[in-house]
C-alpha cells in the first residue's frame, strides 16, 4: 500500500503534492509508448515516393551512374528529414493535447478548492466527488451523503453501489477491498458517481490502482477513421491504381519503341512519382493535429478529431445559460417574503428576510462549490451583524439530503440540532415546485407566480425557499422516502443576478451573420429566460418552450416548432436530447452544450456535443466531442470561426496538390508519346516534391481566414473532400499550367535551342508556375494584389527556400550535371521568367471567370 500523509482536512500542500507526483508518478493508465524517431522513419521510408526513389537509385547504381544514385539518396534523406520534422512536430502537439485532455478533479490543497488534471493526483489528496464525476483515483472515503457509485467498469454489475465513509482517525488500518457491494469506504478510479456527494483521500494513482492492475483496456481503444480519412484513403488509392497502370504502359511502350528497358524502368518510375499524390495523408494529419491545436489556444480541447470537419457545417447551436452565456458568477438581487421586498442597493437587510437567507444556506453545502449557494453566503457575510451570524447555526449536523431530481426540482437538508430530537428541514429549489412541496392553496401559488414573473422580467433566476420540522424520527430509522413526505413551509423567494459574459453579444452576432441559429436551452424560468435571451442579441420572436410544452408535443409537431424557437424554458436533460433530433429532422447540423451527466445522451445525439471543461461532469466531457475549458459561449464562435478556416486551406491545400501534379504528370507522358527528349528524370521529380509536401502541409496550413469567413452560410455536410467543382477546377489550373509549359519546351526545341538549356529553362518556369499555383490558390474569392497582402510568413519562407535550392542546382557545377541542366543565358532566363508571370496571369483570368460564373449561379 502506497504511504500516503496523516489526515489533514486542509489537503496536501502543494510543494508536498509536487513531491508525491515526482515519487508515484503521473496519475494515469500505461499507455502505448509515444513513437520514436526510429518508428516514424520506418513508416515514412515505407511512403511510396521514397520507394520509388529508391528503386531510381539502384536502377542508376546499376547503370554505372553513382552520381545520379548519390543523388537520389540525397533527396530519400532530405525528404525523410522533412518527414521527420513534420510528423514529430504532430506528435510534439498530439501529446500536448492529451495533457490538456486528462480528466479533471476537484482536490483540496492547501485550504482551498482547485482543478487540476486528473493525471497530477497523487496519494494523500483529498478528493472532492459530486454526482456525474469520474473517480480519478482508488481512494478511502472520509465524508459521504447519498454517494452512490457505478463501478460496472470494473465489476461488471451494472447496478449502482452505496458508500459509507469512515472516521479519518481509522483510515490507516483500512483494508483495501475488492470492489462490488454497498457500505464499503473504498471509491476506485473510474467508477462514476451517479447520486450524492464525498470527500475522500486517494490511496493509489496509475498502475497501483484496481483499473490500472486490471488492465489497459480503455488506452486500447481503436478510434474509426473520420469521414476526410476515408475520402483521402480512397483518393489516394484511385490515383495510386491509375498512376501504377499509366506507369506499366509507358515503361512497356518506351522499351518497345527505343530498345532500352532499364531506361522504360526509369521513365515509368518517374511518371509514378509524379502521379502519386503521396501529400493528401500528410495534409489531413498536420492540418487535424495543428488545427485541433489552434483550437485549443481558444480555450476549446478537441476531444474527437471528426468534430473539426463538422465545426464548419454547423447550422443550430444550442446552449446553456448559467455559466456559458452568463458568468456563472450570482449574486443575490432581491428577496421577497409576501409583499416586502428588499433589493441589493440597500445596505441595510432588515429582519423580516433573515429567516429566507438562513434557510436558504441551510439548503446549501457548508463549503459551497456552486456559485448559487456562494452568492447565500457573501450575502451573509455582507449583511448579517456578528450576532445575527448565530442563525447560521455552525453547531448543527447534517443528517440527511434529498437530492434534486427530475420529477421534483427542488432538495432539502435535515439538520440535527445540539440536544434537541427533533430535527429541521431546509428546502432550496424552483418556485412552483417549493411551493408544492409547501401544499399551498391555489391563490397563494397564483400570487407567487406573479411576484416570480416580475423577478424574472429583470433577469433574474428565481429560487423559492421553505423551512420544515421533522419530528419523532428515532435513530437508524429510515427517513421519509421522498421530500413530500415532510411538511414545509413556503418562506419566500430569492433572485439571483448572472450577468451575460461580455463576449456574448459580439459571438452571438457573429453567429447569425455566419447563418447559425443561436438557440438557448435551460431549466430557468421562462420569463428569465426570455430576458437574457434579448441581452445575448438571441431572436425572442418565438416566445419561450416550455418542458411542460415539449413533453405534450409529439415529435412532427416539436420539429415545427424549433423551427421558429430558440428559447426553451424549464427544459429537463431528457428533453434536449427530443430537440436536438427535432433539429436534426429538419435537416440541421446541430451543436449542443451541457454539463450534467443527464445531458450525456443529447450530447452523444448532437452532431458536434460540446461540454463544460470547469463545471461540467466527466461523463458530459466523455460523451463531447469538444469540451470549453472556460466554459465561455464566445469560445464556440471562434472555435466555429477556426473550423471553417480549416476546412476552406484544407481544401486549398488538397487543390494545388491535384492541380501542381497534372503538369508534373503531363510533362512526364508527353515527350514520351511525341517522341521528345525527356524533361523530366526522378531527380526532377524528387526537387519538386521536396518543395510540395512543405507547401501544401505548412504554408496553406498556416494562411489567414478568408474574410467572408462568418458572413457565408454553413458548408453543407455531405459535401465531398473534393467536390466537383474543385476537382475540375483544379485539373484546369493545372491543365493550363501544363499546356503553357510544354508549349514552351516544344517551342525551345523548334528553335534549335539545345536540349539541356531547354530543359533547364522549362524546368525553371514550372517551378514559377507552381509558385504562381500557390499564389493563386491561396485565396479563393481574393484577386492578386489582395493575396499578396495577406500575411503568411510560412509562404515567404518557403519561397525563400525554394529559391535557394534552385539557385544551388543551377550555380554549383556538379549539381548542374546531375539534373542534366546548363547554365541559364539572360535570355533564357527572362523568357522563364516571362512564362512563370503569365502563368500567373492567365490564372488569375481563370479565377475571375469562375467567380463570374459562380455570382451568375447564385443570382
């Protein structure tokens, strides 16, 4: 058994924590070891390309030509170097993702409450549990009311188990047990927390724990490929099968029509390498693994990578209030008791209310987390005098809690006083269902009903409050089953005040413009609802849905209505998972918030499940594909913002990769079938790919949002990684880009220009060619001069790069006989030179046809 520190109810401190976690290690199952430099070469040298250009290598060595195979070896290890750089960078961002992603849990250090990860737990914590957590660690309980646990993850029985804590004084001689059974002080890390509440001090992390001696079962699970991964497999597998075909004919015709088979090899070879689009793969890694990254600096983990593809086709985003519109941050303003009222401007908390706040704080926990019962006692600590502080009664005991629940939304505290047997009841929770607990007439519940009206008119979530006695209840009898067995007493109401977080309005505009319907979906009030539903800039025009509504609707008729709603009032958990499918049935893409373990279904339901990182429970976190770790709706709008700029270079990047490889295909067939001296070799091939895996993966990755960004409607889902019109459009640009070039070569052979100045030009101006690919691809509703000022450093680099490596292959000697070039003439050079810039020019021209085509289609 771990040695863990004697029992102290302010927790570790954190220089003994920070110890521990060094000693016991990270909190966490094993997990297979992150891949290593040697792992990924292996995977990369297993690439196609570079197996091509390995085979040129040896059909050169065999050929006598040790310079041309050095040569190609050369690019087989600069290109594994890119690989490299490129794939440990993914893995560097991967592993930081799955640090953010660990678990979170609510410990005690040093006096206070605080998050932190689940893997920086370590023996000796204090462990605060509450309904819908995820046990991070095994753990002896101290404290516990109404807990409940399922440990069917490690038992198999599916049924909830009771748990009883013991003294702290004893936990040193508490034996471990084997999980499964009611009473037992033990908690084990992943069981859930399905009703009640403890504290508990945790015993073993990691390995050490039953989870973690059982098995790694959970770090085995294999996730599907997403929607983009199947598409780019199946692509690439398309060109690969028409490439190897294309490939075996020419090789065939070439050693049929010239008599040189190891020459048919090497030009098959080199017309494989140019059609294998080998940097689809390597685009959809980098761009998921550096887009989920850029997502995370917005306080947004991606949990699910596919969530990333549907972020720009979201259509209906429904949310929380408390918390995720709001601040979560109450305060109380105003009480009512009858017909007085009292508001939070007056300094002074006259008597005839104190009886409501102590009741209130009676129905809270002693050490509040929620920010409701916080609000209780900084009303307390602000308005109450020394003396009036002794109603807070500290001297008393709890005895026993009825949680909240569906059917009634209201809990209670029984409290033991000192020397007396009788015990009192404190009751917190909706108005009207306080007041049916309280069994009051119907002209009183109709009077409270319009003084709740009012409150919630401002703003304001409203409480009711009750008091009770509960007389002759022996020791170890059962309680009441349910909180209607008690008798009650209404006291008043409370009203809190949450204001709108301040990046609210500008997120929900934004939203609207980017034809995203804002829908808001709480249990509140619906007048309070309504109110801050207008605040946040949400259309009210539909009035507010209430629960009560939803459950007598049938399903036709709920999809009617969320059409033209987006406030749904007093909404139980179960509900939202009925308007979400009601949405999805009308053809939307819908993301949905929630926090409680009840909102799990509709968040696995939604299309995009977004939970709360700070407030929500684990489960909810499971069960999303993305988590908010500040709970901030201003962070879904980016988050959707980032999602589209994603989705729009993805595809940019997809279609200069298909556009870049048709000339570089073309120009490998043609000479071939005209009987012309060939202007490509493997080493040409191997240049250019070099220069295209880091552009389409790093510089398109890397390029601003387009400035219609959120001011266009939602990609529809089913659209295709590539549609037709991209892929059309594309084998135009690069039909042009070819046709432009090998017009170029044949004319310099026309005019007796030599044949490796010919090919040194031409080769100069496909590299201008694809630079001018780049530049036009970079935006697509942009024209030139507005691309030129888009910032991207990553492109200039490139191109600085690009520019010296082929200033390498043309000045130094050696390197100049390897590609079979010749020094360039200024004439030569300004002709390449011209090409390239009317490349540019004529594509610029293709572009502005196809938008002039496209505005002529949307009118």
């Amino acid at each position: 058994m771990a040695t863990t520190p004697s029992f102290d109810d302010t927790g570790l401190s954190e220089p003994v924590a920070s110890e521990l976690l060094r000693t016991h290690g990270p909190n966490e199952l094993p997990q297979a070891r992150p891949r290593s430099v040697w792992r990924i070469a292996a995977e990369v040298v297993r690439e196609p390309m570079l197996q091509l250009l390995i085979a040129a290598g040896l059909i050169y060595l065999v050929l006598g030509d040790v310079a041309e195979a050095l040569a190609l070896l050369a690019f087989v290890v600069l290109s594994l170097s890119i690989s490299l750089v490129q794939e440990t960078r993914t893995e560097r961002v991967m592993e930081a993702l799955r640090d953010l992603s660990s678990p979170r849990a609510l410990v005690i250090r040093d006096g206070r409450r605080r998050r932190v990860a689940g893997r920086e737990v370590v023996p000796g914590d204090l462990i605060v549990l509450a309904e819908g957590d995820r046990v991070p660690a095994d753990a002896v309980l101290c404290e516990a009311h109404e807990l409940h646990t399922d440990e069917s993850l490690l038992t198999g029985e599916s049924v909830p188990v009771r748990k009883q804590a013991c003294p702290p004084e004893t936990w040193p001689q508490v034996d471990e047990c084997a999980p499964g059974g009611d009473d037992l002080p033990w908690v084990y890390s992943g069981a859930l927390v399905v009703r009640g509440q403890g504290l508990a001090q945790v015993r073993h992390t990691g390995a050490q724990t039953q989870i973690g001696r059982i098995g790694q079962a959970l770090s085995q699970l294999e996730t599907t490929p997403s929607a983009l991964q199947r598409q780019t497999r199946q692509w690439v597998r398309a060109f690969a099968v028409v490439g190897v075909a294309l490939s075996l004919g020419v090789a065939l015709l070439y050693a049929y029509v010239r008599g040189d088979v190891l020459a048919a090899v090497l030009a098959g070879i080199t017309l494989a390498m140019s059609m294998l689009p080998q940097e689809f793969p390597l685009i959809l890694t980098v761009f998921m693994a550096m887009g989920a990254w850029r997502i995370a600096h917005q306080r947004v983990l991606v949990r699910r990578a596919s969530a990333i593809e549907t972020l720009g086709s979201a259509t209906v985003l429904c949310t929380d209030k408390t918390g995720t519109l709001t601040q979560n941050r109450m305060t109380v303003a105003a009480l009512q008791v009858g017909d007085q009222a009292w508001s939070a401007g007056s300094p002074v908390l006259p008597e005839t209310f104190h009886a409501v706040l102590e009741y209130a704080i009676l129905a809270s926990q002693r050490d509040p987390f929620d920010p409701m019962e916080k609000a209780f006692w900084d009303l307390a600590e602000s308005h109450l005098t020394e003396q009036d502080r002794e109603h807070l009664h500290p001297d008393w005991t709890l005895a026993h809690a009825y949680a909240l629940s569906p059917d009634l939304l209201a809990m209670s505290h029984v409290w033991q006083r000192p020397s007396h047997r009788s015990h009192v009841v404190a009751a917190k929770g909706a108005p009207e269902a306080v007041a049916d607990l309280c069994h009051l007439p119907e002209a009183r519940i109709a009077e409270i009903r319009l003084q709740v009206e009012a409150l919630a008119a401002q703003g304001l979530r409203v409480l009711g409050v009750a008091r009770g006695v509960l007389r002759g209840h022996e020791p170890g009898a059962d309680w009441p089953a349910i909180q209607h067995d008690l008798d009650f007493e209404f006291l008043g109401l409370v009203g809190l005040m949450d204001p709108l977080r301040p990046s609210v309005v500008d997120a929900v505009q934004m939203c609207r413009q980017a034809g995203i319907r804002v829908a808001m979906i709480t249990g509140d009030y619906p007048a309070t609802a309504l109110a801050i539903a207008a605040q946040a800039g949400l259309d009210t025009a539909g009035g507010a849905l209430r629960g009560e509504e939803i459950a007598a609707l049938s399903d036709e008729a709920l999809r009617e209505r969320v059409r033209h709603t987006a406030v749904f009032a007093r909404v139980t958990p179960e509900q939202k998972w009925r308007i979400v499918r009601a949405c999805q049935a009308n053809g939307a893409v819908v993301a949905m918030t929630g926090d409680g373990v009840n909102d799990a279904p509709s968040l696995k339901a939604a299309d995009i499940g977004v939970a709360m990182g700070a407030r929500g429970t684990d489960v909810a976190r499971e069960a999303a594909s993305l988590v908010l770790l500040d709970d901030d709706f201003g962070a879904i709008a980016q988050a959707v913002r980032l999602g589209r700029r994603i989705n729009d270079n993805l595809r940019k990047g997809m279609a200069f990769v298909l556009a870049v490889h048709v000339p570089i295909a073309g120009l490998s067939l043609l000479p071939l079938l005209f009987g012309l001296p060939l202007l490509f070799v493997p080493v040409h091939i191997a240049f250019l790919e070099l220069i295209i895996d880091p552009v389409c993966s790093v510089v398109f990755e890397a390029e601003p949002e387009e400035g219609d960004v959120m001011q266009r409607p939602p990609r529809p889902p089913s659209a295709p990684l590539l549609s037709a019109d991209l892929l059309w459009g594309s084998m135009l640009q690069g039909g042009l880009v070819m046709g432009v070039i090998g017009g170029f070569y044949m004319w310099l052979l026309a005019v007796a220009t030599p044949e490796a100045a010919a090919r040194t030009a031409a080769f100069v101006a496909l590299v201008g060619a694809n630079v001018a690919l780049i530049v036009s691809n970079r935006s697509v509703g942009n024209h030139l001069l507005e691309s030129l000022r888009r910032p991207n450093r990553a492109l200039w680099t490139m191109l600085g790069v690009t520019a010296a490596l082929l200033s390498l292959v043309l000045g130094l000697p050696a390197l100049r006989a390897l590609f079979q070039f010749q020094p360039l003439t200024a004439d030569l050079a300004a002709q390449a030179a011209g090409v390239a810039v009317v490349t540019l020019a004529l594509l610029e021209v293709l572009k502005a046809l196809r938008l002039r085509w496209e505005a002529r289609l949307r009118r």
